[in-house]
C-alpha cells in the first residue's frame, strides 16, 4: 500500500516506530465508567482509525487510558501489511490472554486490517480474543461489546462501499496540538499484486469535502497548524464523480484531488497542509501546480517506486513503467523546484534478478530521494502475487539486496540533508526536543526535523531557522528574523 508506514530506516520513522503499539489517551470524564486501553500498530491510516474508534467509545462512555491494568476493554488496531507486523500483535494477544486469566471481566479484541483474515484462527482457534471488528464496522462496536458481556464472541469484518465515517469527529489521542492526520478517503481499488490492503480495506470511496474542510477548519481553531491528509491513494480522490468520469449531481461541484488540496490550503495561510500517499500512475501536473501556487502546501511528496525495473512493476500491477516514474519524477522537478521527494522499495520480489535490483538501485541514483521506505517482499495471503507467482527469492539474497538499498539511501539522505545546511527554513515548531529541555524541534516545508534553541519560542509558531550544521538528517541551527 502507499501509506508510507513501517518506517524503521529514518530518523522520522523511528519517532513513529516509538508510537507503534504506543497506548493512546484522552482524559476521563464524571461520565465515562469504563476505561478502554487502545494500541494501534502500523500505517498512519490506522493511527486515524483509532481516534474514531476512541470517538465512537467515548459516546458510549469508555475513557482511554495509559495503564493497561486498569482496562476493562483492550482494543489492538492491527496491520497486515508484512508478516513480521502480523507476528508482534499476535506474541500481544498471548499476553494479554494470560492477562485474562486474573480478569475474567476483561474484554480483549482485535480492530483493522488482521480481523477479517485471521478472525477465525483469533476467535475459535486460538481463542486469543472475544472480539474481531474490520476497518469499516467501528460503528458497531457498542453493540459487539455489549454482546461479548452476554456471554458471546462477537465479530464484524464486513467490508463497505460507502463509509467514510465522515461526520464523526476524531477524538485526537496523544495530541501535540499542532499537527493532526485527516482521512480523506478509504480503501484502495489498486491491486498491486504485493498488496494485501485491498483485501483488508476494501473498495477505494472518498469523503464529502465539506466535512473534510470543516475538520480542517475546527483544528485551526483549535490551535492547530499542520493537517495531514491521508489516502492509499489520494491522487484518485473525487467526489461528485464517478469511475468512469460521470458527473453525479449536475448542482454540486465535481472536486479532485487538487481542488480538495486547494480548499484546505484555504482554511488559512497559517496551516499547512501535507499529504500521503501519492499514486505515480495518478499524480497529475494539477497537483503539483496547486502545490506550487500554495505556499502553505509543504513541498514534500512520498510518491513509492517500489522497483526501477518496468517487468518487476509490471509483475508488481503497478500500472507504469521506470519511464512514467521518472517523467513524474521530472515534472515535480520542474514545477517545484526543491520539493522533497521520498520513496517506498520492495526488494526481492517474486523472480526478481539481479539485474533487475540493479535497475531499481540505479533509479535511486537517478532519483537521490531525501528519505525512502525499504522492505524486504513478505508474501500475503490472497494477493494476486501469492497466487500467481512463486516467492523465489532467496531469503539471504532478499536480505543482502535490501542492505544495499539502505546503504544506498543513507548516502542520499545525509547528503540531502547536508545540501540544506547553510539556508534558512521556515520551521513550525512542534515541542521540546527529546534530547534537551532547552531546545526546540520542528519541521521544513520538506519534512527536514530542524532542532535549535528554545529562547522565547512555543509549540504552534513559525520561525525561520538558519542551518548551521546537522547530526544524521537532523539540522541544527538557530532562530533568525524572517528574510
Ligand atoms: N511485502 C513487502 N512490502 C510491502 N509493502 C506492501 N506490501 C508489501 C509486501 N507484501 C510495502 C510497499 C508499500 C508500503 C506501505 O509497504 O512498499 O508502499
Ligand atoms: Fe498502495 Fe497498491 Fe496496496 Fe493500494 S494496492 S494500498 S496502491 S500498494
């Protein structure tokens, strides 16, 4: 899929890894009698998910807690995406299965994107969990929880063509205050042959823009100042539209994803907006054009490769070639000049040759991507690869092409980083640096952290940064009058 998720090989990514399995909070209220432990592992999508769930629960007077101790539910958000993502969540369940051995009250399920495959093995087999809810059922989850206290499992995994869960507003856990995910769609009709996402997630169906824009609109006043708009693939994001390019409704406006872009830039000059993930069969020259017309659109695309060979993408169904990639590719360089770029790679996919790893290590040379993603292929059951094609490369050989990959990209990265040394950045500050009371940290446009000292300055503000130096991909510098 392309949300750009597991993330161990950056300086970002290790923040995110720290949040995975992380437990989420919102504070207790007179009415909330029961507490709700949640974890969510995975892609951002299923951070956003959470925040729904924990919205639904609240309604239904669950307070989210830190301490798994004091839980009466315990709620994992699952990913599919590898088979080592599958395998930490399932080592969690045993835990918890002891767990409840003492608690015989507790109630333990399973959300996302594992709940349909392994509902079964989950429920009956192993008996690990009462509970099973897939991506698109979080509404009834009263209702199942209700069922589990009768006495009974309780499972929803069925998938759906239409819920956005738009007008449901997110209770936004383990909140900063300042940057805050938006799901402007769900699902993904894609079909990239790795790919288990569309098995898990369902049918692609965007979100009213209205809600969208209100959200938009609500953390602003909030305080606030960075949203990130969230899709598998948000270059095939319409509304009023359908596949074939019908309009539905002659009255309302037909908005792509460029119009939607533009809309939430509009909320105000002072939010800036991200998104993930772009699709480089879709991403069309109007997205970039209406990044370039905004400066409060940050100049930073993660648009994944995934392999520089066009057999290996064909094998892939990715629907373009090294060709196309690198034509998109030279489009963002020629109207943004100085965007970022990032990446997602898979190494040691089915019948994979050494030549054609070559093609996908000599694309990042072309390239020099600021960041990247990097994986070892993981077979998932029902995709189109498991049942077309033969996971044949050697495990050792998948390994040491992925090394070589890493390696690659370690260069790029520091001495992408090392180009952004010596300018000043604008930098919305996001809190204390982990590493010193005294210092804040932020983000670039390009999605560069910038660490410098504290001063008189606070979270939510916009300062410009002179670089002075960097330690990995983190730039240092210090706080300098607006240019
Ligand atoms: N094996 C390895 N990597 C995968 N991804 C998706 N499915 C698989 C798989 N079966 C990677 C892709 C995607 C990212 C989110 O995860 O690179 O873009
Ligand atoms: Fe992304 Fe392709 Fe998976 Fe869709 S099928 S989520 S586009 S990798």
């Amino acid at each position: 899929m392309n949300d750009s998720s597991h993330r161990p090989q950056h300086a970002d990514a290790l923040l995110s890894e720290e949040l995975q399995g992380a437990p989420t909070v919102v504070p207790a209220q007179p009415t909330h009698t029961k507490k709700l432990y949640l974890e969510s592992y995975g892609c951002q999508m299923n951070f956003s998910d959470s925040e729904i769930v924990a919205s639904i629960l609240d309604g239904a007077g669950y307070a989210t807690t830190r301490n798994e101790e004091e839980a009466d539910l315990i709620l994992l958000n699952t990913c599919a995406i590898r088979d080592n993502a599958e395998q930490r969540v399932l080592k969690r369940l045993t835990q918890f299965k002891q767990a409840k051995r003492n608690r015989p009250k507790l109630v333990v399920g399973v959300l996302g994107c594992m709940a349909e495959r392994l509902r079964e093995n989950l429920l009956e087999q192993q008996k690990l969990v009462d509970l099973v809810v897939g991506p698109d059922a979080y509404r009834d989850l009263p209702n199942l929880v209700e069922q589990v206290h009768g006495g009974q499992k309780a499972v929803n995994v069925l998938l759906s063509r239409e819920e956005t869960y738009a007008e449901i507003s997110p209770v936004r856990l383990d909140a900063n205050g300042i940057t805050a995910f938006i799901s402007i769609m769900r699902g993904c009709d894609n079909m990239c042959s790795f790919c288990v996402v569309p098995f898990t997630r369902g049918r692609e169906r965007s979100r009213d823009p209205q809600s969208i824009v209100r959200e938009a609109k609500e953390l602003f006043e909030q305080g606030y100042r960075e949203v990130t708009l969230l899709g598998q693939n948000v270059d095939s994001y319409k509304w009023n539209i359908d596949n074939k390019g019908q309009i539905k409704n002659a009255d309302e406006p037909v908005v792509r994803f460029a119009e939607l872009l533009e809309l939430v830039a509009s909320v105000h000059p002072d939010l800036r907006v991200r998104f993930s993930t772009s699709h480089p069969k879709d991403m069309t020259d109007d997205v970039l054009h209406a990044m370039a017309r905004h400066e409060n659109i940050c100049k930073y695309i993660h648009l994944p490769v995934q392999s520089g060979n066009s057999d290996v993408l064909k094998r892939m169904n990715r629907g373009y070639t090294r060709e196309w990639y690198l034509d998109r590719i030279a489009a963002i360089r020629r109207i943004l000049p100085g965007c970022s770029i990032s990446t997602d790679v898979i190494a040691g996919f089915c019948g994979e040759t050494e030549a054609e790893h070559q093609d996908t290590l000599s694309l990042m040379r072309e390239v020099k991507y600021d960041m990247a993603y990097m994986f070892k292929y993981s077979e998932r059951p029902r995709t189109l690869a498991e049942r077309k094609f033969e996971d044949d490369v050697p495990e050792e050989v998948k390994g040491r092409r992925l090394r070589e990959i890493i390696e690659l990209q370690g260069e790029h990265s520091l001495a992408g980083a090392e180009r952004l040394v010596g300018q000043v950045h604008k930098v919305l500050i996001e809190g204390v640096s982990k590493k010193s009371e005294e210092e804040l940290f932020g983000r670039t446009t390009h999605n560069t952290i910038a660490v410098f000292p504290r001063g008189e300055h606070r979270a939510g503000e916009y300062v410009h940064v002179h670089a002075t130096d960097r330690s990995s991909v983190t730039l240092r510098g210090t706080v300098v009058p607006a240019p």
